[in-house]
C-alpha cells in the first residue's frame, strides 16, 4: 500500500531540490566566468545532470517539479491539485533565492550570480524561452507519472532535453526555462530589467504543451482528473 506523504515534506522537497538546481547550475556559470574551465558545454550538462539526480532522489516524494512552469503545467493538465499550487511555487522561489544568497556569499566580486539575460532582443529571447519550456513541457507530461517526475527513464529524458536546450540557446537567451531559476539571481543581484522575460515565456510555453499532449498522447491525456495518478 502506498504511504501517503505530508505536505510539508513535499514542499521541503521542493524547496532543497530547487535550492540544489539554482546553486549547482549558477554556481558553474560564475566559476566558467571568472576563469574557469567549466565551458558552456560543462554548465549545459550541470544543468541537466543536476536535474537527473534531483529526479531520482525526490521524485518519489514531491514529484521534482523544481520549476513553477512545471508545476502550473501539471494542474492545467489536471493532474496536480490546485491547492498545491501555490504553496509549491513559493517554495521553489524561496529555494532559488537562498540559492542565490549563498553564490553572492561564496563569489562576492561577482555581479551577475549566473543571472539570465538576453543576449538580443528581449522579445527574441521571450520566444525562445517559450518554445524551449513547451517542448521540455511536453517530455514531462509524456515521461512522468501524473504529478510526478521519478524514475531513471525520466530522470535521463527531462535531464537530457534540458541539457540540450542549454547547449544551443544558453548564449541567446540563457535557457532558463524556469521562472524560480532567473528569480534568485535576479533579486539578489537586483536585476530587474529583463525578468519578465523569465517570468512570463515558461509560463505560457508550459500552457502550450497542455494541448500538445492532448493531440498526440492517448485519450484523455490531460483533461480528465482521473486519468493519471496524482501525488497522495
């Protein structure tokens, strides 16, 4: 029989793997910047292998969401309960900020703390972090087990696509693809000015996928709440 777990693990869960997710990845950024030898090619695959290991070691218990796209992804899709919501996305928000504190505390000389900016135009990048976040959207919803990212074929899909996506539009717009990981380093850096970028295209991206899945999974994928299993 299936332990049903408290709420307050899941979102301690959330809060730690997104903390892990924010500090690894933005760690690597400013390491390569200050005359390091992580490359690019290093910081796309901490990303992603960062991702693989937070999947399989919480998946089982908060589902390894780590990303609020993801999560309002999950409940438009009806498979996540909108209670959750809200007490999820704050917690990965604060994840990514302390996060962020403890890369300011570490690399004090450092301006940007790994921070996502656009390497063009703000509306480029804008498209460009919608359609990465629809696509690593859809691999979620296609790999996962209703609200909840876990096992090593998931773990290895969603770490690989974020992976990829970070190799060739990491100098273009950063990759971000998650609003908490361009929020830390944002508000600890006090760098306002594109943010909305990182705010807002994941998020539509991540509603893009919704009918995407529809079309191309099985009958009532992501429209009915009963037909996937939901996080107890």
């Amino acid at each position: 029989m299936k332990t049903k777990i408290p709420l307050h693990k899941m979102l301690a869960a959330e809060l730690l793997g997104t903390f892990v997710l924010v500090f690894a990845g933005t760690s690597a950024i400013v390491v390569n910047s200050n005359g390091g030898t992580v490359s690019h090619v290093g910081v796309a695959l901490t990303f992603g292998l960062v991702v693989f290991a937070l999947i399989a070691a919480l998946g089982d218990i908060s589902g390894a969401h780590l990303n609020p796209a993801v999560t309002l992804g999950f409940w438009l899709g009806r498979r996540f309960p909108v209670r959750r919501v809200l007490p999820y996305v704050f917690c990965q928000c604060l994840g990514a900020i302390l996060a962020s504190l403890c890369v300011r505390l570490l690399f004090p000389a450092d301006a940007s703390l790994g921070g996502t900016r656009p390497a063009g135009s703000a509306w480029q990048s804008w498209a460009l972090e919608l359609l990465l976040t629809a696509f690593l959207m859809f691999v979620i919803l296609s790999v996962s087990h209703g609200a909840a990212e876990k096992g090593i074929t998931a773990g290895l899909a969603i770490g690989g696509v974020i992976a990829l996506e970070a190799l060739f539009a990491g100098p273009v717009s950063g990759a971000s693809m998650n609003p908490a990981r361009s929020l830390g380093p944002a508000v600890i850096g006090f760098q306002w000015e594109t943010l909305w970028v990182y705010l807002t295209a994941p998020i539509v991206g991540a509603i893009i996928a919704i009918p995407a899945c529809r079309c191309i999974r099985e009958a009532g994928c992501c429209s009915s709440p009963t037909c996937h299993e939901t996080i107890s």
